[in-house]
C-alpha cells in the first residue's frame, strides 16, 4: 500500500519551494508568496532543489529553468520520477526560454505549468493558488482511494477473522499504514482502575510497542473526555493544556500527537481505538472521519464476534440441554415401554391365574358335581320327581361348565401357554367364529416356535386385538394371518379386504382419535409394546383397499429346544356326548380272561376319587392306581402295568401331552384316554400327535367314559388282530 503522508489543516499555508539561481529574483518571489501567507523554502542551485524537495516535501516547487549544473528541466525530471516527490506541482518560470517550444519542452518534462519573465506578482499568486487547488483536489481523490482501498481490506479482514483480538490487530495495522502514523493499537478499558490493556499493537519500523497494561493519568488528565464519550485529539502534546506535564512520557513512547476514540457498548466506556505519531502533526477532518469511519465498523465487527461467541456458546450449553433432555426423555420413554409391558404382562398373569382358578378349582369341581349327581341317579329306587330335578340340575352344571370354559378362554387360552402359538392362532381362528369372522391361518411345516411365554402372550394378544378390530369396524367377514419364520426373525402378517382407514392415527395418536379403531390392546399400544421388546410394528391400509398389519420380532436371542420325537396315534376325537355307533360294542367283553387295569391320572384328588368312584360301579374295571401329575403318572406305570390311563391334560411338572408322547413311547400297547376341561380342536391335534386314542371332556365324562374305554380296547384289539393276520 502506498505511504501516504498527511499534510497541514486547510488553515496553514502550504508550503512553496522557490529555486533561483538569481538572488534578487529569488527574493523577489519568495516576499511576494510569504505576503501571501505561504511558507517558502529556498535553493540556489538544481542539486539544492532535489535535496530540499525529498527532505520538506513542499506542495509545489517554483524552479528557474537557467541553473548552474543541473537545470530547471533536469530537476524537473528528477522530481518525477522519485514515488516520494512525484505528486508534487512544479511551476517552471525562465526570461531567457521564452519560445513556444520551449514551453512545450517543460510541459513535456513534467511541469505542470511555464511562466515568463518578467512576470506580475498576480499571476504568479494565480497560477500558484490554481496549481494547489489542482493539487489539493489531486491529493483529496488519491486520499479517497486510499481510504476506500483500505476500508474494503478492512471488511474483508473482518469477515476473515474469527477472534476480536485478530480484528482489532487489523483494524490497527490497516488504518495505521493508511494514514502513515507511528503506532495504531486497540485495548480494553478497565474504567474504575483508570487503565486500558493492550494484548498486540501496529508500529512502524523503530517504534516500540506498547503492549501490556498502562495508566490514563500517567500520560495526561483527558481521561475525562473519554469517559463522556469524546474522541481525544492533540496535534503536539506539549502545546495541549492535557497533556503539556505529561508531553515528556508521551514523547517517550512515540505519542507527542494523539487520537483516542472511545468504543461504547450499551453506554459504558470499554474499549479504545488509538493513533500515535512520534512527531507533531495536524489532523484533518477527513482523516478524523475517517478514523471514526474505521472506528465504528470495528466496533461492530467486535460486537458481531461476541454475539456469534455467545451465540456458540449458548447453542452449545442448548445442544447439551437438548442431548441431557433427549437422554432423559429417551431413558423414560424405555422406562414407560418397560413399566408398559410389565404391566402387559402382569395383566397376563393375573388373567393366567384367574383362568388357572377357573380351570383347577371351579370346573374341576363342577365336573365333580356332575359326577356325582350321575352317581345319585343311579341309586335304585329313586323316585321320579327327584330324577326330574337331579337332570335339571344336571344340565345347570352343564351350562355352568361351558361358561367357565368360555371364561377360560377369554382370560387366558391354556393352548397358547400348553401347545405355543402357532397352535393358539389355530385356536384363535375358530373362536372368531363367534363374531362372525372367517380366519385363514398359514403356518410353516414346522409349527414348532420357541418363544418365550412373554413374547409368546404379546404376539397373541396383539393378533387377536387386530382380529377384534377388523371385525368391528373393516366391515369384512374375512381376514388371514400369515406366520412366517426366518433365521432372525419372526414376522405375523394379518391382513383382510375390508374399508380400511387412515394409519395416520399411529403417529398422531390420542385417546379420542384411538376410540374408534381400538381397544384395550389399541394400534398405539401394540406399536409401544412391540418396539419395548426390539421388534416392529406396522400398517398398510387405504380407503378401500382394506388393511394388512405386520409384527415383526426378531430371534437372535431366543434358543432352538431340542426336538423330541413325536408318534402319531392310531385313531383320535374329541368326545364331548355319547360314544361312536360306528361299532356296537354292547356284547364285546372287556377282557376275556381278567379286569382290565386302569390308572387314573389327574392333579385334582376330588376329580380322581369322582372317576373311581364312576368306574368302580363295574365290575370288569379294576383301578390300580392314582397319579396326581405325568412324572407320578410315568413311575406308576412302570410299576403296574396298567391297560389303560385316563389322563388329563392340564397338570403341573409334566403335563398329559407331554406324558402321553413319553408313554407311547415307552409302552405302545397302552391304551390312554385323554381328558380336559377345554378339549377344543388344538388339544385334540395335540393329544393325537402324542398317541392317544380319544379326548373327551371331563363332562362327557361323566357319562361316556366306561362306553369310550371299552370302545378304545375293542378298536385296539382290532387293530393288533389286524397286524397279526
């Protein structure tokens, strides 16, 4: 950037170099000019001239083109072709070269203007005032330039630099090199101490910086000033009544002339922008305006960075509030998902005992009472209106008995917890039925689903809430549901052809929008529980085109059990009335040379004790023993040998499915007779797969089970003949 020198305030003279090699004609202008209020500045000769000219730098030169040595032509060139007096106006005056030509020759050399001699003392006042007036606007543009070179470094610094110290060291060395001063700095103002800190300053070569903490009062009294927001300037600190007991120590530090401008911030005095020269020197409105000019934009630039510092610094104290948030939010969220299925699955055992209530206690016990008004009728000699009533109150357990199974079923189908849920959605199937819903179900070849009982209860109940729902409001009397198995997954597919609806309502979900379209097992709350367990959950339906619902599980965690080998049986049904007329078995002995043995495996005493009693009326049926469970029941048969066991399906440690696999397994000839509270197509497949000949309810037991014993040994004598032949 180019240097740039100030020059005096527009109230000083400028100043005249006036070079003649004629005394009395130097004289002669030099009286006329200083009259006129310019300070002048004499040379003899053309080497005087160049030397003066580089030392004062006057404004213009008045050269004599006759000099000894180097003439006014010579210097004329000299002078341009020095950057440091080039800018300066050269008047060329000669009584000797007074041809066109000759003029011409001067203008050509770099003068800006050629007078001849003898020449009034106006016109040279006119020509000389004509000449600073070009000179002044000359160096008012170049000085515009400057500054507008300046200002547009200036904003791109700005915009470059992050850190208010690195702005405010630019600010210093752009404006200090601009306006060619000795040292350009910025601090920060402690106002109670009365110091200001500076951290880096701008000097020119050979002056030192002032870096470091100093003392107003130190350096003179217009602290003051500054304090009410004034910019601070002197020309000579030892002409200035603020500073003229201080002018020695700010000489020292290269300050004998001084602007200090005042940064505010929301009034308060905190900073300063500050210019030193090392020498007296005057300070024009422009460059004051100009300083302010750079002042403000800096203060602004400062105030920018601090803004965006604490804008950082709140964004990031935000982005940890919002990440601590997300977390807590997050961890609740899991906690609710977790408290939400522990809920579910709390309700699940809750509704698992009640059903377990149901079925040990209450239907056991009905089951009992049948069983015994069977026993009463039998009595001879009973007379008629007490038969009458001992059938009606007969047919009341009946009815009673069938609510409690339906109430089992409801709670808690002992399929899903006995046989797993590819079976139970069997099951499911046909109780929809009841609402007037057709279910297709598809299973893999393989039903067998190791799932735990947990996620096992979740997957039913959320097939079945989807069921419901389709059957209350798909206005479809059909729907499908697919299971499909791969290596990490498990994936349920329930779909129908219904009016279908918005699935929208799963991300907008509330409990007014939800009352349409579910219940206690709602789409939300199966998507919540679904996503606790790590698994998915979702809809595809549109106006029309019906609805199809994913769950989706994954397995990775869950353990394949060991297969174990499954015999199928012979024949199977399930008995709920009398015994088959497909064979008369009236006259067909039981046995034709002794009783035949039986063992009675049930886990109610009261249960076992009614069926003894039952078969103890006859006289070719001997009981040999009792188990209360399928291990009980295992030992005791390898102890008795019986021909046939009544089993039941529902018993603790080893229950009759898996005693009945094991039996046949182990004894093929027995013959055993399955029985349940809810015999249903589920059990029944079971109970097959496992080897038992038939499955009758424990209420068509009550009536049939001597009929259905002999009807098992006749079809397994016929069957053993058959072989034999």
């Amino acid at each position: 950037m180019a240097r740039y020198e100030p020059k005096i305030a527009d109230t000083m003279s400028y100043t005249v170099l006036n070079v003649d090699d004629a005394e009395a004609n130097r004289y002669v202008k030099s009286r006329i000019l200083r009259t006129a209020g310019y300070r002048v500045i004499e040379a003899g000769t053309g080497e005087d001239a160049v030397r003066l000219a580089r030392e004062f730098k006057p404004e213009l030169v008045l050269l004599d083109v006759n000099l000894p040595g180097i003439d006014g032509l010579q210097v004329c060139q000299l002078l341009r072709s020095d950057p440091t007096t080039a800018s300066m106006m050269i008047l060329l005056d000669s009584a000797e070269r007074v041809k066109l030509e000759d003029r011409v020759v001067g203008l050509e050399r770099g003068a800006d203007a050629y007078l001849l001699e003898p020449v009034a003392a106006d016109e040279l006042l006119a020509t000389v005032k004509a000449l600073l007036r070009l000179y002044r606007s000359e160096q008012e543009l170049k000085l515009a330039h400057e500054r507008k070179t300046a200002l547009l470094e200036l904003g791109d610094r700005l915009r470059e630099l992050t850190t208010p110290s690195d702005l405010a060291f630019a600010t210093a060395e752009i404006l200090g090199k601009t306006l060619g001063v000795s040292r350009c700095g910025y601090g920060t103002i402690d106002l109670a101490a009365e110091t200001i800190t500076i951290e880096r300053d701008w000097n020119a070569p050979g002056i030192k910086s002032l870096a470091g903490v100093l003392h107003f009062r130190d350096y003179g009294s217009y602290i003051e000033d500054l304090k009410r927001g004034e910019t601070v300037v002197f020309a000579d600190a030892e002409k200035d009544p603020r500073t003229v007991a201080t002018a020695e120590s700010l000489k020292a530090i290269s300050a004998q002339s001084v602007v200090n401008v005042p940064v505010t911030e929301q009034g308060g005095f905190v900073a300063l922008l500050y210019l030193n020269h090392a020498t007296a020197r005057e300070w024009t409105p422009d460059e004051l305006a100009f300083i302010r000019d750079v002042a403000e934009r800096t203060r602004i630039a400062v105030e920018r960075r601090h803004a965006e510092d604490r804008l950082r610094t709140f964004a990031g104290r935000l982005e940890q509030m919002v990440a601590t948030r997300t977390g807590e939010l997050v961890h609740s969220q899991s906690r609710l998902r977790a408290l939400t299925t522990e809920l579910n699955l709390a309700e699940q055992r809750e509704r698992k005992r009640l059903a377990a209530e149901l079925h040990d206690h209450l239907a056991q016990m009905i089951v009992l009472g049948r069983l015994t008004l069977t026993q009463a009728k039998r009595i001879d000699k009973v007379p008629s209106p007490c038969v009458e009533l001992l059938d009606r109150a007969e047919g009341i357990l009946a009815e009673s008995l069938t609510y409690t199974r339906t109430l089992v079923a409801d709670l808690a189908p002992p399929v899903l917890h006995d046989l797993g849920l590819p079976t139970a959605l069997k099951w499911l199937a046909e109780y929809m039925s009841r609402y007037q819903l057709s279910v297709s179900v598809e299973l893999p070849q393989d039903e067998r689903l190791p799932l735990p009982e947990d996620r096992a209860v979740l997957l039913f109940q959320s097939v079945r809430e989807l069921l419901l729902n389709i059957s209350k409001h798909a206005g479809s009397a059909e729907a499908w549901v697919t299971l499909e198995r791969s290596t990490d997954q498990l994936r349920i597919t329930v779909r129908d052809q219904g009016k279908g609806f918005d699935p929208g309502i799963l991300t907008s979900f509330n409990a007014d929008e939800a009352t349409g379209i579910s219940s206690k097992f709602g789409l939300f709350s199966i998507r919540e529980r679904m996503q606790a367990l790590g698994g998915e959950f979702d809809i595809q339906s549109s106006a029309g085109g019906g609805t199809m619902a994913t769950l989706v599980l994954p397995l990775q965690d869950v353990v394949t059990p060991v297969v174990r080998d499954e015999r199928p049986a012979s024949i199977m049904s399930a008995r709920t009335s009398a015994p088959s007329s497909a064979v008369d078995l009236q006259d067909v002995p039981l046995s034709s040379s002794s009783k035949v043995r039986v063992l009675l495996v049930d886990d109610h005493a009261m249960v076992r004790q009614g069926l003894r009693s039952l078969l103890e009326a006859y006289e070719d049926v001997d009981i040999v023993g009792e188990a209360s469970d399928g291990e009980e029941a295992l030992s005791t048969i390898e102890e008795m040998r019986p021909r046939v066991v009544v089993m039941d399906i529902n018993m603790p440690k080893k229950n009759g499915i898996e005693a009945t696999t094991e039996i046949k397994a182990r004894w093929p000839e027995t013959v055993v007779i399955g029985l349940s509270v809810n015999p249903g197509g589920a059990n029944s497949r079971a109970m097959q797969k496992a080897g038992a000949t038939l499955l009758l309810t424990k209420e068509a037991a009550v009536v049939e089970l001597y009929h259905v014993i002999r009807e098992a040994l006749a079809i397994n004598d016929v069957a053993r003949k058959n072989v034999g032949c």
